[in-house]
C-alpha cells in the first residue's frame, strides 16, 4: 500500500515537472518571438524606411544615349497662320478677341461656321507650293524632295485650335531610309485680302505624327513641340531638325478615343466634339452645347490631360536655322522654307526607375537575411534562456 501510493506521488511529480518543462518551453519561445517582433520592427523602420520611402514615392533617373535608325519618323508639320483670326470677319461679328467665337452667340450662324470664316483657309487665304510649282491641298499629296527625284506623302488634313485658329496638319505616310532628307515649302498670302487681314507670318509645329494633338489646346504634358515663326518679309529660311524622344513609365494612350470618352462621360444634352479631336462626334453648333461641353473637360481636366500621356513621344529639336533678311519680290507676300533632317541618328532620352518592384523585394529579402544571421539576435536569445533558466531555478 505505502509502495503503491509512493509510486503514484512519483508520476505526479513527474508529471507536474513535465508541465512545468513544457510551460516553461513555451515560455521560452512566446519571449523569443516577442524579443524577434520588436526586433524586426525596430530594424524595418531605421534600415529600411529610405528605401520604402523611394519605392513609394517612384523615384527615377533620367539617362540619355544615342541611336542610328534604320527607318527615321519624319516630323508632323502643322502649318498655322499667325495672327490666327482675320481682323475684317471679327470685326463683322462684333469680336474684340480670338476667344469670343466660342462664346457669343450670333444670330443665324454656328460657331464652326464663325470659326472658319474667322480663320485662313488654305488655297482661300493663303497657297502652299514645294519648289515643283506643285500645290499642296487636302487630302493625300506627293511632294518631292529637294534635290532628288523621289516623291513622299503627305496626309494634309485642317485642324480646329483653341489659340491658332484653323491650323493645316501635313503627316508623312513614309519613314526615312536614308539621310539627308529635305524638301521645299513657299507659302503665299492671297493678294485680294483686305489689308488689315494680310498676315505677318507663319508658324510651324514639328511634332510626332501622336503628339500633334496637344496642340488643339496647347496641352503639352510630356515634350514640348519644336515651334518655328516664319516672317513673310524673309525670302528664305532654311530649317534643319534632329529627332528625339523620351520614353516614360506611363500607359501607351489613343487620344482620339481617350478624349472622346471624357466627353461621352457628361450629362449634357449634346455631347458633342469642340474642336478637331476625331470623326466619332457630331461638331457643337451652339454656344450652349459648346460651353456644357468644355465646362464638363474643364470639371475633369486631370482625366483630360491624362488622355496625352504616352510611354514614348517623339519630338524634335532645332539643329540650325539660317535666314535671308531680303525679300526679292516684292508683288507677293510669300516666303520659303526649306525643311530637313541630316542624319539617321536619334538622342533618347528614357526615365528609369531608382527602385523596381524586384529591386525592393531582392532588398527586403536581403536585409532580413542579414537580420536573421546577425550574431546579436543569437546573444540575445543566449541572455533570455538563461534567464528563464536561472528563473526557473529560484523557483
């Protein structure tokens, strides 16, 4: 009896020490992975918030290099008449400024209708020729290159601007195989303009055949266009361009569609297209469809603008400009202009991130591989075993 009851005291006892191992061993590794929490912690905020930080804010680099193409995009020239209204018609509609065909209303006319009558109209107001004598209209046009016999088309389309009235768009339908390319352009004002309607000069716009389209508002987020004013009193200008382009981490956008949609997104009665977008929408007639329209992209002009954004955009710098101050004939109002690229090679110019995604998480997995090696976190366990040892004992 006193053996049996020995024996059983023994298994309690070996079973209250077993519980009190096993507490204490849980013990243990609920202090460990506290002590390893903080740690960690205290380690992600001082080592790795510069790099958060960066990874958060997309931070990024711009590097430059050179390039020689096999085939060069020739520059969009968009062809606007400066100053951009006829002073005879404006003063016929009772406008004081290039903005009021937008917004007052005149008996029995729309506001394209005023638009064109106020603006210069090619092969109307004003001619295009290249040095063949050939005139260049709308539509699809060939014109030959100076110097040479090849002819390269064009696409000439009319475009409705904010600031510059009508403008005329002459896109290449060809890429550049080899270099130097130029051709011939002669502008001449119609003589039977009223004076105070004879113009003072021309501006060319070289852009991409994309980015053209910022200038219906002069909207220009990403490059600046190459602007070139031309006076009539100059019998020539030669112009000489290089090619260039940036590439960016934003979404590739269609423009036409992008801007269409934000205008499908309002609540006016008549959703209708402002200006030269594309030939999905019906033109505004009134100063009423037209204002409820442009109030709508003015409320949400940061999804407008987003419309112009492109992962790449080519643009054009001005490599030399030479002029002839004298003009040779005086009968006309008319000047040249010679137009060229000399070379195939292209200056890009490319945003690179300081810290991709892949960059942050090889950092992160590095540094915690650091942190989990680092001899201190194995002292400092050492320390908490032996105090729950000694803890354990004096218990």
């Amino acid at each position: 009896m006193d053996s049996g009851r020995y024996l059983y005291e023994v298994q309690c006892l070996a079973t209250n020490q077993l519980r009190m191992t096993n507490k204490a061993s849980f013990t243990k590794r609920l202090s460990k992975f506290a002590v390893l929490s903080i740690l960690l912690v205290v380690f992600m905020v001082f080592f790795m918030k510069d790099q958060l930080k960066a990874f958060l804010e997309n931070r990024s680099s711009i590097s430059s290099r050179h390039e020689i193409e096999a085939a060069l995009e020739f520059p969009t020239i968009t062809i606007c008449i400066h100053p951009a209204t006829k002073l005879s018609a404006a003063k016929k509609y009772g406008f004081t400024t290039i903005y009021d065909k937008f917004y007052k209303e005149v008996p029995n006319s729309t506001v394209h209708a005023r638009f064109d009558n106020m603006s210069y109209i090619l092969n109307t107001d004003f001619y295009v020729r290249s040095h063949m004598n050939e005139s260049i209209k709308e539509g699809l046009v060939y014109i030959q290159e100076l110097f040479g016999e090849e002819k390269f088309l064009f696409d000439v389309k009319g475009i409705r601007t904010y600031s510059h009235g009508t403008c005329y768009k002459l896109e290449p339908k060809f890429q550049m195989t080899k270099a130097p390319l130029r051709f011939e352009l002669e502008f001449i004002l119609n003589q039977e303009l009223q004076e105070m309607d004879k113009a003072e000069s021309v501006e060319l716009i070289f852009t991409s055949n994309k980015t053209w389209i910022g200038l219906i508002y002069d909207v220009w987020p990403q490059v600046k266009p190459l602007k070139q004013t031309i006076d009539f009193k100059k019998e020539y200008t030669s112009l000489f361009v290089n090619k260039a382009k940036s590439i960016f981490g934003e979404m590739e956008q269609n423009s036409s569609n992008c801007i269409r949609n934000v205008i499908l997104s309002s609540n006016c009665s008549f959703q209708c297209e402002i200006l030269s977008y594309s030939d999905n929408l019906p033109l505004c007639e009134s100063v009423q469809q037209l204002q409820c329209n442009l109030d709508h992209i003015y409320a949400n002009f940061p999804s407008y603008s987003d419309c112009y954004l492109a992962k790449e955009a080519t643009y054009y710098t001005l490599q030399q400009r030479i002029e002839n101050p004298y003009h040779f004939d005086r009968n006309e109002i008319s000047t040249r202009v010679y137009i060229g690229i000399w070379s195939m090679k292209i200056d890009i110019k490319e945003e690179v991130s300081l810290l991709t995604t892949e960059d942050f998480i090889g950092s992160i997995g590095g540094s915690l591989g650091m942190f989990f090696g680092f001899s201190i976190s194995a002292l400092l366990f050492l320390c908490i075993d032996k105090a729950i040892n000694q803890f354990r004992n004096m218990c």
